[in-house]
C-alpha cells in the first residue's frame, strides 16, 4: 500500500482575507513619474529637502538594473502600481475617533486588545497612512518618543534628516531607490539613553486597497545603554492583482543598547514583498532578528546587520514556510567591521504543495576586524515532491584570526525518531506532530507569544500516513 | 585573448559578493604546439583512434569554444573491465619555456564492469605558461573509476575542467591537489543520470603570495539512490584569494539519495581571502542532505597540547596541516602518487616555516 504523507494545513487566512471597501481620501495616479512624487510630497507637507531626496531617488530608480538573481519579478508591473493611497483618517490617538471599517479590521487582527494587555505602544497603519498612534504615558514621560514618520518629520527633523536612508541608501538595489521615491507611513522611535523599555512597542500595516503599493519606512535609534523590544506584523487580503510591499527598516544601535525586532510577515498570495531591513550595531550593542515569513506570492527578504563597534553583536531567527503559488527567498547578511565580534544565524523552513524557501546569506569578515565568531545552521524539511528548497550561503572571510562556520541540512522526518517516540508511549500521530513542532521550536519560541500560537495552529497534522 | 565569466555557479546570488562567475585576470598567451610523450598503456586501457567530436558544455559555451578553437592535444580513451586497479594509467604532462602551453580535450569511456585508476599530473617550469582541459567521461553501468589530477605549475594559469556522466552503480571517485600556478580555475560537475550512482570528491589546496584559486564542484543527483560526498580542504597564507562553490543538487527523480559536502580552511594571513559557497538544492522530499564549512586559523589548544608532548611550534603547525589533508592523500590509490603529494606539500609549506 503506497505510503500517504502527512498534511501539514494551508495556514487559516479567513481573517486576514477579508476586503474593506475602498473609501480612501485621495489616490494618486498609478505609475511612477516626477508628478506622482511631487504629489505625494505635497499631500505630506514635507520640507523641501525630502522633496528633493524623493526626485534623487526616482531618478535612481529608473537607472538601476532588475535584480539577476533569485525570483522572477516578471509580474511586476510598475505602472499599475498605485503608490499612495490616503484613507479618510490618519493620525488618530483614539480608535473610536476612526471609521469603522478600519476598527473593525484591527478588531480582528487583535490589535486593540494586544495594546491594551501586552503593548507599550502601538501604530497601525492603513494602506499608505498610519491611522492610529499610541505610547503609553509613563513611556512618554521617561523621553521615548513613539510616532508616525510624518510627524518625526515635524517634530524631529534633525534626528530624522540624519538618519533617514544612511544606512539604506537609495543607490543600495531599486527597490530601494522606489521606497526612497514613495516611502509613505511607518514608525519612529527614540529610545533615550539608559532607558529600558520594558514592554514591547508595536507597528501593525495592513495593506486594503487592490493594486496599492505600501512602503513605509521604519527607523529606530536606540540610545546609549537603552533596550527595546519592537514588533513588526503585516497582512493584507488576497486580490487578483498584484500588490507590491517595498518598505524600509533602519535600526540605530548605539553602544551598550540592545535591540530585539520581531517580524510576523502575513502577506496575502498576491503580494510581492520586496522589504529591506538594516541594523547598525556600536560598540557592545546587540540586534535580536526574529523573522516569520508566512505569507506573500513572492518575497525577498534578507535584514542585515553591520557591527561596527567592537563586540558588538547580531543573531538572526528566522522561519519561513512556503505553499502553495509561494517563493520565499529569505536569508540574512552580517557583516563583522570591528574586532570581537560575534553573530549567531538560525533558520528554519518549511515548503510544501509547489511552494519554494530559499534561505540566501552572507556573512563578511572585513580586513583588521579581529577575533570575529560566527555560526550560522539552517534546516530545511521537504513535506513533498513537488516544492523546492535551496540553501545559499557565502562566506567572505578576510581575517586570520576569524573563527566561521557553518552548517545546513534538508531532509524529511525521519522514521527512527517517529518510531522512538512511539516506543515511549505516544501515538504515531502525536509523535509527528511533536516531531514537526520541535523543528520550528528554536525559532517559534522567540516570536511574540500570539503569533507563536498562530505558528503553532499553522501546524495541524491529519493523524494518517507518514511523513515525506 | 581572454575568457570572462566562466565557472558559473548554478544558482545566482547578491552580484557584490563577486562570486557568480569569474574571469582571467591575465590574457591569454599565444597557443602553441605541445608534443606529448607516447603512452604505455596498461591492460584494459585503449587509446580510441576515431575522429575526435569537440566536447560541448551547454552551461560553459566559451570556455568549450576556446578549447575547440585552440587545442593543440587530444585524447580519447576507453577502459574495459580488463582494467586492474592496481595498475594505474599515469599521465604526465610538462610545461617549459620550449613547450608552454597545453589545450586539450579528452574523452574517457569506461565500459560495463570496469573498475580502472587513472592519474593525471601536471607539472611547470618557466614563463607564460598555459594550461586548460576539458575532460569529459563517461561511466557506463556498474563502472567504477579513481581519477587522481595533481597540479604544480611554478607560475602561469591553470584551467582544468571535468565533466562526468554515470550510469547506474557507476562509482567516480576524484582526487584533486592544486598546488601551483598564478591563476587556477578548476570545475568537477558528476550527473548521476541513473540509480545507485557514487560520486565521491576530495580536494587540497594551498594559496600562496597572490595565487588566485576558483573551484566550482558539483554533484547533480536525478536517479534514485545515488550517494554524493564532497571534502575539500585548504590552506591560505600572504595575499592568496580563494573562492569554492560546492554545490548539491537532489534533482527530479533522486528519491532516496543521500549527499554531503564539507570544507574546512585554514587561514594563515590577514591579507588572504577566503570565499566559501557551500549550495544545497532540492526538489525532492525523501533525500538527506548536508554542508558544512569552517575558516579559522590554527587551535591554538590543539597546538599547546603538541608542544606539550615535545614538539616545536612549527612541528605542531606541520602535524595540523597533514591531519588536515590526510582524509583526502589517503583516497589516492597509488602509494607513490600518495608520497609525491606529501613532497609537494611539505615543498610548499617549508617557506613558511611550517
């Protein structure tokens, strides 16, 4: 009798595939020319400097290549992308001061409640505005600062105008260029020195409008000696036409501060995701990396770190699980720049039903950086014959003293475990689903604690058959 | 002359890494004739007398084009089960001011059942010195075939590519030392086409001064069963640059293979480059597969406890080095092959006070 394998279920999407009618204020025009940017701008009120960075960065965008490498982006078609889509509110400090459609869809993805049980702060950002702004009081009084971009615009524009796109600039690749042309939305946060911020700020996007663009632009600065635990999530509901999420992520770690940034990207199959994600790490910082890629048609996904600062640290955690009509290319970048160094890499993937997970790295070891560590370890599990998985690390290492390794693997379960554990008493329907659990459990330990339960409902196993 | 963008890795990545491809850094001398001496051929080994076909790579078309265009030597051989193992077919090749440079394609066929030796040694002395090959063999079902290539140009570019197609129960086992020239680029690409295939591949190599040394191994498995195993080991010193792409490649139809892949480096220099790009490919489920890479630079605990027991420093230093080719001379299966190896590394690394 020819064996059945085990079902892994397509993660439960009703509640992020349900589609808000599309009441936004203002939207520009699709296609990318200087009109569009200059109206954007304008819709913003922004000073002229960025206005200015915006037309640089078009004109950057239309120099550079298409990547020649990793997923074909043939579907992409850029003039009918709509860059900027304004919704009836934006700004709003209380939920009840927005429409209804927009509450309700936060509703469902349980981010009122999470602010008000676990949250320091939250930002919700609707198609291309973050419509709601939070930080609690004792937050706001100790001097973190915990706004849109728009108004850090306003406000902070000096911290603003020297960090924006330093570490991400627009000559980077041309999604990069795009988001500096377009970026609309997204958070800044200002953790003074010393202070630890001991319970989680939150940026929840969710993208409604069909054949909309989002890019927002998330920057961060870590103070002298602070701490900070941030959580990024992303959804958006499935649309026959293509979506596009090009945003950008800064992260300033300065000396002795630490960092953790949480992502649960949710993106729906018709989304190409195409983010870029960037720390900078002082002497005897640290950047936590703790990355779910679930969703998305397409995704290219690698957030880097540059330790720049002696002893400075970085670890990557990262679990991807491809589908069906899915290639999630994903990975990591390090790059050791001072001496003493050290980087810990971690990452998991499932691919099933046609689905392809790419794990794509690098780590760099640079002349004069001393004593630098680094392990990376990668595991793939295949649950059948039609996905693909490929594993795609480079080292570049340039230090003699430099200690470097790493190690990956792909396989099914195997049957000796399955038939182990069911010498010790438990079923062979018990003994895969903890068998498959414990695969993603180094990593699905480290995402916030409602999202792991998520990751956990992902997994539901018919009690039949064997795995692979 | 001169070839650009060869030695292609399979997959591409991030085009800054600077390891898709590359390219000569030197042209290309003037190719002139090269004489070789006649062959004492074993029993079981035939030299095939036949009009001799170019050999087409369809993933390296410029590098088959220039050897079509330019080879000056070619050979094409078949092995039959009268082969003994134990009376390999050695052939030498010599470069010199008189005869420098060397472009030769050759064919292998190794029949039904044979199980056969063949070395392969390159030598150099002089100046502008050329060499480039391309090698294609053919291991038809239950063949088995121990190729063993050593290369020890004093200077000049080193060109060295080997194309295998297997039948089923095939066994290919390649044994590689890269041990000289300026410039070496050297790929090893085994297509295990049928069931219960092995390729087996183990490689040492020594950077030196401003050597620049480009691998590019790869074991495509498509029939069911097949078995791949890659150890490659090096050693860097003063401003050599080395790139390795070792790739596995669990293809359509590779139920129930197995392969790994592993390299260990040791880097003795500051101003020397090590790029490592251990790939794992896969579209199929029931497979196992495995990589690994390191790079550091002595253990020093591994050092002091030598010293402990008597030796000097650099004696230490030797002892790691050798534990550290060892796993790959051993696979060589022709003890005084095994013993000229040795020579060869202790010649290299004797400048170094090691």
């Amino acid at each position: 009798m020819a064996k059945e394998k085990t079902r892994i279920e397509e993660f439960n999407r009703s509640m992020y595939d349900i589609q808000d009618p599309d009441q936004s204020s203002y939207k520009v025009d699709s296609g990318l020319t200087p009109e569009v940017i200059r109206e954007i701008s304008k819709q913003k009120q922004e000073p002229k400097w960025m206005l200015e960075a915006r037309l640089n960065a078009l004109e950057t965008y239309h120099r550079l290549p298409m990547p020649t490498w990793g997923p074909s982006l043939h579907e992409l078609n850029m003039e009918q992308i709509v860059m900027y889509v304004k919704p009836k509110k934006t700004g709003q400090a209380s939920w009840r001061d927005l429409p209804e459609d927009i509450v309700n869809t936060f509703d469902r993805l349980g981010i009122p409640e999470a602010e008000k049980t676990a949250l320091g702060g939250v930002g919700a950002q609707y198609d291309s505005e973050i419509v709601y702004h939070s930080i609690k009081d004792e937050l706001q009084m100790r001097g973190v600062i915990y706004t849109d971009m728009d108004q850090a615009l306003k406000d902070h524009e000096e911290i603003v105008k020297e960090h924006f796109m330093k570490l991400v600039p627009v000559t980077d690749h041309k999604f990069a260029a795009l988001h500096g042309a377009v970026w609309s939305g997204g958070s800044f946060v200002y953790v003074p020195p010393g202070i630890e911020v001991d319970i989680p700020l939150q940026s929840y996007f969710r993208l409604n409008a069909p054949g909309a663009g989002q890019f927002e632009h998330t920057l961060i600065v870590v103070g002298k000696g602070a701490s900070l635990h941030f959580i990024e999530g992303c959804s958006a509901p499935k649309y026959n036409v293509v979506n596009l999420h090009a945003g950008c992520v800064e992260l300033f770690v300065e000396e002795e501060a630490s960092l953790r940034y949480s992502t649960v990207e949710n993106w729906s199959k018709n989304m190409m995701n195409l983010n870029t994600k960037r720390a900078q790490v002082k002497k005897n910082g640290k950047i936590d990396w703790v990355s779910g890629t679930f969703g998305s048609h397409i995704t290219m996904l690698y957030p880097s770190s540059y330790l720049i600062g002696e002893g400075a640290q970085s670890k990557y955690m990262g679990v991807s699980f491809a589908g069906e009509g899915q290639e999630l290319d994903s990975g990591t970048k390090v790059v050791h720049a001072a001496s003493n160094t050290s980087s810990t890499i971690e990452s998991r993937s499932i691919s099933k039903d046609g689905g392809a997970a790419i794990y794509r790295s690098s780590v760099v070891v640079v002349p004069g950086a001393e004593n630098c560590r680094s392990t990376a370890t990668c595991e793939s599990l295949m649950l059948d014959e039609s996905s693909r998985s490929d594993t795609l690390p480079v080292m570049d290492i340039r230090n003699s003293s430099a200690n470097v390794g790493h190690e990956a693997k792909i396989g099914k379960v195997s049957e000796q475990a399955i038939y182990y554990l069911m010498t010790r008493g438990l079923s062979e329907e018990k003994a895969k689903e903890m068998i498959v659990r414990g695969f993603v459990e180094p990593i699905s330990k480290e995402l916030p604690l409602e999202y792991a339960v998520e990751m956990n409902n992902l997994i539901s196993l018919e009690l039949e058959g064997s795995i692979g | 002359m001169s070839l650009q963008n060869i030695n292609a890795i399979p997959v591409r990545t991030w085009r800054w890494l600077r390891v898709n491809d590359t390219s000569l850094s030197s042209p290309i001398p003037a190719i002139v004739p090269y004489q070789t001496a006649p062959l004492n051929l074993p029993t079981g080994f035939r030299v095939l007398e036949e009009k001799f076909s170019p050999i087409t790579l369809e993933k390296e078309v410029e590098y088959s084009q220039f050897i079509a265009q330019n080879c000056n030597h070619t050979l094409s051989l078949e092995i039959t089960p009268q082969a003994q193992p134990e009376q390999p077919l050695v052939l030498e090749y010599e470069l010199s001011d008189t005869q420098p440079t060397l472009v030769e394609q050759s064919v292998i066929t190794v029949r039904s059942g044979a199980d056969a030796n063949l070395i392969i040694s390159l030598r150099g002395t002089g100046n502008n010195l050329f060499h480039a090959a391309l090698l294609k063999i053919v291991l038809e079902k239950d063949a088995r075939l121990t190729l063993t290539k050593l290369q020890s140009m004093d200077s000049g570019i080193n060109l060295d590519f080997t194309v295998v197609e297997q039948d089923s129960s095939s066994r290919f086992e390649f044994v590689q030392t890269e041990l000289g020239a300026n410039q070496t680029i050297t790929s090893c690409v085994s297509t295990l086409k049928q069931p219960d295939a092995v390729a087996k591949y183990r490689t040492l190599y020594i950077g030196t001064q401003e050597q620049k040394l480009d691998f590019n191994q790869s074991v495509q498995m498509q029939g069911k069963n097949s078995v791949g195993d890659i150890l490659t080991s090096g050693v860097l010193f003063d401003k050599a640059h080395k790139v390795y792409r070792g790739t596995i490649d669990f293809q359509k139809g590779s139920h129930g293979s197995k392969a790994s892949e592993s390299e260990s480096v040791l880097l003795l220099s500051n101003q020397a480059r090590n790029v490592t790009v251990p790939l794992l490919l896969c579209v199929e489920d029931d497979v196992e597969g495995a990589h690994a890479g390191s790079t550091g630079n002595f253990d020093e605990s591994a050092i002091f406890y030598l010293m402990t027991r008597g030796l000097s420093k650099e004696q230490a230093q030797k002892m790691l080095i050798q534990a550290q080719f060892l796993p790959i001379v051993e696979e060589i299966p022709h003890q005084a092959t095994r013993q000229q190896v040795w020579e060869q590394v202790e010649g290299r690394l004797q400048s170094y006070g090691v």
